[in-house]
C-alpha cells in the first residue's frame, strides 16, 4: 500500500488541507514538522480514519475530529488515496455530524457515510457505500485492521514499542491475520470441536442410557434383581428381564378390565335411583316454600284492603274531575269578561274626547277651501300651455337624433375610406411576397439535398458508433477473460503441483512397501545391494493410492485445458480488438472528410457538429416550409382582397351621398325649433322652466287638499272610534252576563256529582275531593299493584294443590344411604380406572425406554473407538503434550518470527554497535498463550539474555524501530499478499542520543529509503536539520492550520 494524497476537509485544524504523498516518492526520508498541538498526528488520525474508521490513537474519538472552527454549513469530510499492486483506491468517510437542512430552515442530523472507489488505469471498477462493505472489502485487501495497521505502517505516539514488548497472544492475532496462518487455527479447532463433539455425545450416550436405565419402572417382584444389574452396569440382562416384567403385566391388564366392566355397571344404576330421590326431595322442598311465600302473602291483606279503598275513592274522584274542571275554567273566564268591560268602558270614553276635538279643528280652518279653488284655476291656465312645450321638445330630439345620424354617417364615409386604403396596402404587401416565390422554391430543393447527405453522414456515425460499442465490449470480454485466465493458469498450477505430490507420496509409500520385503541376501530392487543396514522407514502419516494419484493427474490436465480454451479465446477476442479498431479508424477518417473537420477530431465533438447540423437543417426546413405556406396564403389573400376593393369603393360614394342628405335634414328641424321657442312666455322659455312651475302649484294644491282632507277624515275617525267602543261595552256587557250564567251552572252540576260520596269522602266532600284530585295520576300504578298481589295468590294456589296431590302417599326417601352407596362404587370404579392406567403406562412407558436403549446401546458401542483415536491427535496438535505447550499454530507463528527476527538482526546489530541481537525466549510458560513469541535480547556486554522490557528508552525505541523495518520486509517476502510499501513514525526520536540518532537516520536513509517511503514526525532540532525533505504544519494562531513543503535544494 502506498498513499497518495489525503484530503482533510473540516477535520482537527484542517479547513481544507491536501497531503500530497507523491512530492516524497522520490525521497528515502521525510520529516513531518510543526509546533505542538498544530496537528501533526491529525494527519494520522485522517489516514487510519479513512481506512478503518478509528483514529491511531485509543484517546481521541472519530467524531470529535469535527473542527471546533465547522459551522452548521460546512460537513467535516477525509478523502484519502493510495495505490496497491496495480489498482488505485479511493475512500471518502464523513463521521455523523450536524447540518443545516438543505430545504428549509433548522438543522438535522447526518449519519455516518463511507465510499470506497477501485480503478484500474483511471477507469473505475467498483463502488462500495456499505459500511460493513467497506471494512471487509480493506481488510481482505490489506490484510491487516486498525490495531495492526498501527503496528505495522502507522506506529502513533506513545505506541511505537507495543509489538516488541506485546505478549505472546497479542503478537499472535497480528501474525495470524499478517502471514494467513489461520488454516493452522482452523484445523486445530476444527479438531477440539470434533473432539469436544464426540466426547460430547459419549456423554451424552452414557448419561442417555443411565437415564433410560433409571426410567424403566420395575413391579415389586423385579425391583430388586433389576436395580442390581443396573448397578453392575450389565444393560442387556435388564433389557431381557423387562420383557418378561410386560409379559406378566399384560396379564394383569385383561383380568382388570373385566372388573372394571362390573363396576361400572352399579354405578350406573345407583345413579338412576340418586335422581329419582333427587327429584321426590326437590317437590317436598317447593310445597313448603309455596306454603310459606302463601302465608306471607295473607299477611299483607290488611294493606290491600286499605289498597281497595284508596283506588275506590280515587276512580270516584276520577269521574267527578271534569265538573270540577268545568266549573274552574268557568270562574276563570267570568274574570276575565269582567275586566274586558271595564276596559270597554274606558276606551268609549277616550274616543268621545277625541271626536270634540276634530270638530274644533275642522271649523277653524274654513278659509282653506276659497284657497284650493284660486290655485286650481291658475294651475288649468298653465296646462293649456303644454302642447307647445311638447312641439318644442320633439323638434329638440329630432334635431338632436338627426345630427348624431349625421356624425354616424360621416364616421361610416371614413370608415370606408380607411378601408379602401389599406386594401390598397395589404395588396402592395402580399405582392412582395410573391415576388419571392422563385427563391423560395429554389432554397427548398437545396435543402432537400442537404437532408440526404446529413442522412448519410448520420449512417456513417452510428456505424463508428456501434464500433466504439463493440470495443468497449470486446475490451471488457478480455479483461474479464484476462482474469480468469490467470486464475485458471494459476489453479492448473496449483493441480500440478498436488498431482506431483500425490505421485511422490505414492512413490513413497512403496518403496516403504518394498523396503518392507526386503529379504537379506536379495538384491535390492532398486540399488542391487545384497545388504540392507537401512531400509525406508514410514515417516508421514499421509498416504495416496494410484486412484488418488490418477484422479489428480486427471484434475490437473483438465485444469490445463480449461486455461487453454481460455487463452484460445482471448486470443481470438484481441484479434476481433484489432479488426474494431482498424475499422474505427477508417470510419473515422471518412467521417472527417464528410464533415470537413481537422484530423485530430474524435468522434464525441464530430457527433455533437453533425447534432448541431442537423438541429440547422431541421431550423432551416421548418423556415422554408413556413415560407412557402405564407406563399400560398398571399396567392389567396390578393384574390381576396381584389374582390373587396371593388366593394369598398362603391360603399364610399354610398356614405358620402348619405353625409349631404342628413346635413339638409339637420338645417330644416333647426328653422322649425326657433319659431316655435318665440311662442312660450318669456319667463318659463324652457320645458323645464314651465315643469317646475307647474309642479310648484300643483305641490301647493296638493299641500292644502291633504290638509283639507286630514281635517275630514279626523273627524270621521272620531266618530267612527266612538261607534266603535259603543259596540264594545255592549258585547262585553252580554258576554259577562254570559259568564255568570255558565259560573251558576257548573256550580249546580258539580254539587249534584258530589251529592252521594263514597265513605272517605262522606264529610266535607269539597275539601276533600280538592285534596284526592293530584292523586288521580298514581291510580294506575295502585290498581296495577293490587292485581299483582291477586294474581300470587292465585298461582300460589294452584301450584300448593298440584303438589300436594303428586307427593301423597310418597315416603321420604334416605339420600344418605343412596349416596353412601354411590360415592362407594364411584371409588371402585376410580380405582380400577387407576390401576388400569398405571398399568398401561407401565408397560408403554418401559416399551418405548426398551426400544430407545436397545438404539442408544448399539450408537453407543460403534462411537467409542472413534473417539479414543481422536483424542491423541487433538492432544498433539492443540498443545496438550505433557513436555510442549506450543500448539501447531503457535508453533507456524513462532517459525515466522524467527525469520523476522532474523532480519531485523542485521538492523539492530547495526544500529548498536553489535551489542544487541533478538532471541526468541525458550523458557516454558504456564499456559499456551504466553508461549513460544516472547522476545528477549542477547546482550553481548553482559553475555548473557533479558527482556526487552528492560531496555532503556532510547534502546526500546531503536529496538522497536528494527523490529518494524524487519516485520514489513518479511511480510512480503513470504507471504506476498501484503504490501507494506509506507512506514509512519510518530515521535521516540528525542530518546536516543545524538550518535544513536545519525545511525538511525542513515539506517532509514540508506536501507529503508531504498523501499519503502517512511515518514516521520519529531520535535528533534537535529532531525529538522538534518532531513530536507519537509511537510510542515504551520498554526495560524485561530485553531487553523494549513500545509507547506519545504525540498532538498
């Protein structure tokens, strides 16, 4: 993996920063500086982040990575590029944050994104958006997560000297995943659980048959003689015992049912007899509850005698209520004709004084009549003056519509005029038009031409289209065919070299079979010795017969063709590339010709010419075609308006000679209107004048006639008023003496009704007939209760007569013996029932156990050989040996250490003078994860090993430094899956001392810078000094920080 550019966008100090990692591949060292806290290790944060969504360090979050700086407008974003093997990738990752909403106002909350691009020669391949996606698709590809990468490419602070002094189970899980050794975990694994699997289900077969044992469920005769079988643990005697248990109680099953069958049946009987006594019982208890509910009735006879009273009094009430009413309402209505007349009197005398005073008023107005006769006459002199008034308005209106007559005719001679002119100048215009007509027929054949050619060049484009089409596809055919290829030759080679195995693990395995036949004196059959001090000896557990070998020999030439046929047909596919392009490229330069362009044009811009030549042609048309509509319609239209002139020329004379008539109409009306005006007096000259005066009269005449009229008809309502209130006191006089007489009436009926009262009644029978009268609403409810009780004791007697009848001469029966005996065969019963279960459980219940243990035994017997084998092996393999706690991981992982402590050797030797080499510690640990990868140093001052835990900081870090550059070396000499092409180093440089730090740096120069980039960060004058090459984080002083580079002169 080598980076290549990582964009920080509102991320730590970053605003919008871009490390450029290609400025330094030419470099073998580069130095990463700037002022504490200006965010040099952010840097690192953004790179582990964009790969494995966490930062280098285990004190700072991803989400508070967010600039304190961001806004709600600004979205924190990491970008980061790099190359590996021969693709280059593309991861964009946004932390959850905070935004302003893109539609409206308010702010909403914006999950957590990730996008990883692949290209392959800038074109892209694929595109992940998941989050788990993404981490599978970067661990699969780099081999390595976030704890790791920080071991190995990205060493933070504080975290440089984790993998040298990690114990042994960490190491492992970093080597595990680094060199693919989980197949060796896998394996042993799959043997503890095969192991654990079959130990398991001997346990399980064990305890299945102690529990079936335990089940089976013995009869008093067996328990003894089955229990001790059990207890010697013989299953097979108990089997063969329990069969003859279920004969015996098969037996004891059929005699059982018979007595059951017996029992049954006197319970079924006693039952029968229980409900008749039942009933008997039931009839006696009914009798006497009648009896009693007949008894309470009697009781309440007092009060529904008292019942009968009141309803009786109450109904006689009833009948005399409407006399009563009657005379009520009489007295009511005498009242009120009482009070009509005194009302009838007063009104009489009010009109009577109101007819005085019209008459008053009448004779104090008699001049008015004189005056109405003198405005009448004056009014008559007036009117005769009207008909003139009437000529002289005619003639006004005359005058009037005749001028506007005069004016519509003048303006209808203009209207024509206007007319006829522009008739004139639309044929002018369409004249013109036709004038064009020879040039417009002749632009439409040009067209037409240029329409075929554009079709043809169009023709010729979507040809070398489809080419193009057919390359892309053919490209994509032998890239996919490319890869398959290489994987088919890889599996064929893969097939070749198990085929060759196989071989010689056959090869082997006989001459194991003939070195066993050898006889002394017999030559050997391979080397002709007579003495054989050494024959072959079986060393592998591994074991291959011919079939094996032949079907891998079969495997590996079938493989071989299926490559073939693959290499046939990409060959066969390139060759249809090259025909394409060859093609291409003569449509290509046809097309060019075609449109005239210059050699160099592709073909995107020459479809986008030929697109904007054919949207110029189809412009073009559609004008030409308008044009030669218009053409025609101007033919028409000059026919048209030819046809109009002659019409609008004859409508001209017309309107002028009707302007002259209508001017000698208007000249005599005038001459007529000034003789008449010089008849009317001087002062009312005009009708309106002479209206006015007219209306003043007759509103005076009016005026006085009203006055005249009021005073005549006051009068006369005076009197009628009186006449009136006359008639009132005389008709409410008759009617009180009406009222009177229906008053005596009602009173002498009512005391004719109330003459014979019932005996409540019978004193005072007025008063009291007043006080029963609001109690007449109850009587249907009291009538309703005294037939209620009427109606009980009649049932209440018909049902005491119909018992008594049905129970005499019936004894009481003895319920008490009858369920005696009934409760006792019910227990018979119960019991037998129970027995019978029991038995039928025990012997389905021992059926089903016999069958399962005679399965489980057989299962239990065929497993147990199994096992016993496969316990040694899981023993060995797992670690488990007496004398070894390394396990066959375990000892894969330490076997890869020491190669990579092997390397890193050189380094550390060198960067101390000698004095210091690895060592794996071969001290037996307590347990397997503290095993077999624990470091120590050889010191060769001392002679003798100690732990690295015992280094100084400035040797743990040179320690950890070669360790390092030794563990990303290995990787890929061994495994070649993981290219560790970048090593970052975050601080430690301040440890060493100053001829320590020149040794350090010219070991990374010379060794490393040949390899790999490495970039390093450092407070250290001397490193700023002494490394040119320079990414330089500058503070600005507002929490912003922005990037520089500073190259070697």
């Amino acid at each position: 993996m080598t980076p290549v550019t990582l964009h920080l966008e509102y991320f730590g100090p970053y605003r919008d920063a871009t490390i450029d990692f290609t400025r330094f591949m030419t470099t073998p060292l580069f130095l990463i500086s700037g002022k504490t806290g200006s965010g040099k290790t952010t840097i690192f944060d953004g790179m582990c982040y964009a790969l494995f969504d966490q930062t280098s360090g285990t004190d700072r979050k991803a989400p508070a990575m967010r600039s304190d700086f961001a806004t709600a407008a600004d979205r924190t974003r990491v970008t980061f590029t790099f190359t590996h093997r021969d693709r280059r990738y593309e991861i964009i990752r946004e932390p959850a944050q905070t935004l302003n909403k893109k539609r409206g106002q308010g702010l909403t909350d914006v999950a957590a994104a990730v996008t990883l691009t692949v290209y392959a020669d800038d074109r892209e391949v694929t595109q992940l958006t998941k989050t788990n996606q993404v981490r599978d698709y970067l661990q699969e590809l780099l081999q390595m997560d976030g704890k790791q990468f920080s071991q190995i490419v990205l060493l933070p602070q504080g975290q440089f000297r984790q993998f040298l002094i990690a114990p042994s189970e960490e190491k492992a899980a970093v080597l595990e995943q680094l060199f693919n050794t989980e197949i060796f975990a896998r394996w042993t694994e799959q043997l503890k659980q095969q192991l654990k699997k079959d130990q398991a289900t001997s346990q399980t077969t064990a305890a299945e048959v102690t529990r079936l044992l335990a089940s089976l469920q013995w009869t008093s005769e067996n328990e003894e003689a089955a229990q001790t079988l059990i207890a010697a643990q013989r299953p097979e005697p108990v089997v063969t015992l329990m069969a003859a248990q279920q004969a015996t109680t098969r037996e004891q099953q059929a005699q059982l049912e018979r007595r059951l069958a017996m029992a049954q049946a006197t319970v079924d009987r006693l039952v029968r007899q229980d409900e008749q006594e039942q009933s008997l019982l039931k009839d006696r208890q009914q009798l006497t509850q009648y009896r009693q509910q007949a008894t309470e009735l009697a009781q309440q006879a007092p009060a529904m005698d008292n019942l009968q009273t009141t309803v009786t009094a109450l109904e006689w009430v009833q009948t005399r209520q409407p006399a009563w009413q009657e005379r009520e309402q009489a007295q009511q209505a005498q009242q009120q004709r009482q009070a009509d007349q005194q009302q009838a009197q007063q009104e009489l005398m009010a009109a009577q004084t109101a007819l005085k005073q019209a008459q008053a008023a009448v004779e104090q107005h008699q001049t008015l009549s004189a005056k109405i006769t003198a405005t009448t006459e004056t009014l008559a002199q007036w009117r005769a003056l009207e008909p003139i008034y009437q000529r002289v308005a005619t003639l006004e209106q005359d005058l009037q519509q005749a001028q506007q007559d005069a004016e519509k005719r003048q303006i209808a001679y203009q209207q024509a005029q206007t007319a006829w002119t522009t008739n004139q100048q639309a044929q002018t215009q369409q004249r013109a038009i036709l004038d064009q007509q020879a040039e417009i027929y002749a632009r439409q054949t040009k067209l037409l031409q240029q329409a075929n050619d554009l079709a043809d060049t169009q023709s010729q484009a979507a040809t070398l289209q489809q080419q193009v089409a057919q390359q892309a596809d053919l490209t994509q055919q032998i890239s996919q065919i490319t890869g398959r290829l290489q994987t088919a030759q890889s599996a064929a080679q893969t097939a070749h070299d198990l085929a060759a195995a196989r071989y010689q693990v056959f090869l082997r395995q006989q001459i194991v079979t003939l070195s066993a036949q050898l006889t002394p004196g017999t030559p050997c059959p391979v080397c002709g010795s007579t003495t054989h001090p050494q024959p072959a000896q079986a060393t592998v557990t591994e074991t291959a017969t011919e079939d094996d070998v032949k079907r891998a020999q079969d495997q590996a030439t079938h493989a071989t063709q299926q490559a073939d046929q693959l290499a046939a047909q990409l060959t066969t596919l390139q060759q249809q590339l090259n025909a394409n392009q060859q093609e291409q490229q003569t449509a290509l330069q046809a097309l060019r010709a075609q449109l005239s362009v210059a050699d160099t044009m592709d073909l995107t811009a020459m479809a986008a010419i030929l697109t904007q030549r054919c949207q110029e042609q189809q412009q073009a048309e559609q004008a030409n075609q308008e044009q030669r509509a218009a053409l025609k319609q101007a033919q028409t239209q000059i026919t048209q308006l030819t046809e109009a002139a002659v019409e609008l020329q004859a409508k001209v004379t017309q309107t002028q000679q009707a302007v002259q008539q209508q001017n000698t109409t208007v000249d005599k009306l005038a001459t007529t209107l000034t003789t008449e005006q010089q008849r009317l007096p001087a002062d009312a000259s005009t009708r309106a004048e002479y209206l006015t005066r007219v209306q003043k009269l007759q509103d005076q005449l009016a005026a006085d006639q009203q006055m005249w009229t009021a005073l005549e008809q006051q009068c006369q309502t005076a009197q009628q008023t009186v006449l009136v209130a006359q008639d009132r006191l005389a008709t409410a006089t008759k009617e009180v003496t009406q009222s009177d007489q229906r008053v005596a009436r009602a009173q002498a009926d009512l005391a004719a009704q109330l003459a014979h009262p019932v005996a409540p009644l019978a004193t005072d029978t007025e008063a009291q007939v007043a006080r029963w009268l609001p109690q007449v609403a109850t009587l249907p409810a009291k009538r309703e209760q005294l037939q209620t009780f009427q109606a009980q004791q009649a049932r209440l007697a018909t049902l005491i007569e119909t018992l008594s009848k049905r129970l005499q001469g019936q004894a009481k029966p003895d319920r008490e013996a009858t369920q005696a005996a009934l409760i006792e065969a019910n227990q018979a019963v119960t019991t037998l029932r129970e027995q019978e279960r029991q038995l039928k459980n025990l012997l389905e219940q021992n059926e089903q156990t016999t069958q399962r243990l005679r399965a489980v035994l057989d299962q239990q017997a065929a497993a147990l050989q199994q096992t016993q084998e496969l316990t040694e092996l899981a023993g060995v393999v797992n670690g488990d040996g007496p004398n070894s706690k390394l396990g066959l991981e375990r000892y894969v992982l330490q076997t890869y250490l020491r190669q990579i402590l092997t390397v890193g050797n050189q380094r550390f030797q060198q960067l101390t003078n000698g004095r210091y080499q690895f060592v794996i510690d071969e001290t037996p640990a307590a347990s397997k994860k503290r095993s077999g990868l624990e470091i120590n140093v050889y010191d060769d001052h001392v002679g003798e090993q100690r732990s690295v835990h015992t280094l100084s900081g400035g040797e743990s870090f040179i320690a950890s430094l070669a360790l390092a550059l030794a563990l990303g070396e290995v990787i890929q000499q061994t495994t070649g899956s993981v290219d560790v092409d970048a090593l970052f180093i975050d601080e430690g440089f301040g440890s060493l001392d100053e001829d320590a730090l020149m040794t350090a740096l010219e070991s990374l120069e010379t060794i490393e810078g040949r390899h790999r980039m490495i970039g390093i960060i450092s407070h250290v004058s001397e490193l700023r000094d002494q490394v040119a090459n320079q990414l330089q984080v500058v503070a600005n002083g507002n929490g912003e920080s922005t990037i520089r580079y500073h190259a070697a002169d």
